[in-house]
C-alpha cells in the first residue's frame, strides 16, 4: 500500500504544480487579444486556402519515416548506456547481440525505405 500511497501524493503535487503554472502564466503574462496573434501561425507564412486540402501522400510517408527511425534510435540510447552494466553481470554478449539484431532490423528498414524512393522529393 506504501508504494500507491506515494504515487497518489506525487500525482496530487505534479497536478498541483501544472495548475500554479498555468494560473500564474496567465495573470503575470502579457494577455493582448490582438488579430495577428489569434491566427495560425505557418512558419511565417501566411495562412492560405482550406487547411482539409488534398497533401501529397509522400510528405506523409517521410513524415512516418521520420517518426519511425526517430524513435528507434532514442531506443537505443538506453541501450548503450546499460549496455556495459550487463557485461559486468555476465549478459554483455546477450545484451550486444540483441542491440545488433535491433540495429540491423533498421538498417533493413532503411534499405527498403531507399529502394522504394521513399525519400525522393518529386
């Protein structure tokens, strides 16, 4: 019960923090309601036609690519890190060999998002 106990207070006071955060960013901010700052900002450019129009399904697929390999190699951080804590346990050569199967796995990834052409902008 000890262990419950003490998440509950830690989500009381991380939802305690989140509310004061926001309360005073709101009364210490500065708070205009001006056009320019109500509109969606593009990088800069200005806003144009209907936001439901038709995308490339290429910007998508990079998109995913970008997600996918992004979160496989912050995966591999972990990893590394550990990864001489296990030798001194005795699983080095486990722990490396799964860490290679994992690397090669994106790397087959890679070789099939390259032969697809999925990264040629046309």
């Amino acid at each position: 019960m000890t262990g419950y106990a003490e998440l509950l207070i830690m989500l009381i006071f991380s939802v305690i923090v989140v509310i004061a955060l926001l309360l005073i960013a709101r009364f210490l901010g500065p708070y205009r309601r001006i056009p320019s700052k109500l509109t969606t900002y593009e990088c800069g450019v200005e806003p144009f036609g209907d936001a439901r129009g038709r995308f490339s399904v290429k910007f998508f697929m990079i998109g995913l690519a970008f997600l996918i390999f992004d979160i496989e190699v912050a995966l591999l951080f972990p990893w590394a890190v550990k990864l001489m804590g296990f030798k001194y346990e005795g699983l080095g050569k486990i722990a490396f060999i799964e860490g290679a199967i994992f690397v090669i796995a994106l790397l087959i990834g890679l070789i099939y998002i390259l032969r697809r052409r999925i990264l040629e902008w046309e």
